[in-house]
C-alpha cells in the first residue's frame, strides 16, 4: 500500500493506530481526573469515606 508516495506495511498502520488509540484514552483519562478533583468532597463523601477508614482499621 502507499501512502504520500511511500509503500506502508499493514503493520504499521495498525501500529500506528493503536498509538493513537493509546494517546488519547491516556489523555482524556488524565483530563477526566483533572476535572473531577476540581470539585470538593461533599459532607456525605467524607463521611463515608472515613467510616469505611475506621471499618478497614478495626479488622485484624
């Protein structure tokens, strides 16, 4: 196959596109925590997430 006038294996492209592929899910993940973190916890939120510290903490 040729592509701008070079001869590209199959290979590559899947290569290729499964870079890509890898870029932006990393990306957008990055982004996706970046947004959530912007927000603070909720008085609910902290109260669950300190029983279930305590919860972790008293089992052996």
């Amino acid at each position: 196959m040729r592509i701008f006038g070079k001869h590209v294996f199959p290979g590559q492209i899947i290569l290729f596109a499964s870079g890509v592929l890898f870029l932006a899910s990393t990306t957008y993940d990055v982004h996706r925590s970046i947004k959530n973190n912007q927000t603070p916890p909720t008085q609910d939120q902290l109260k669950a997430l300190e029983d279930y510290l305590k919860s972790v903490r008293r089992s052996p």
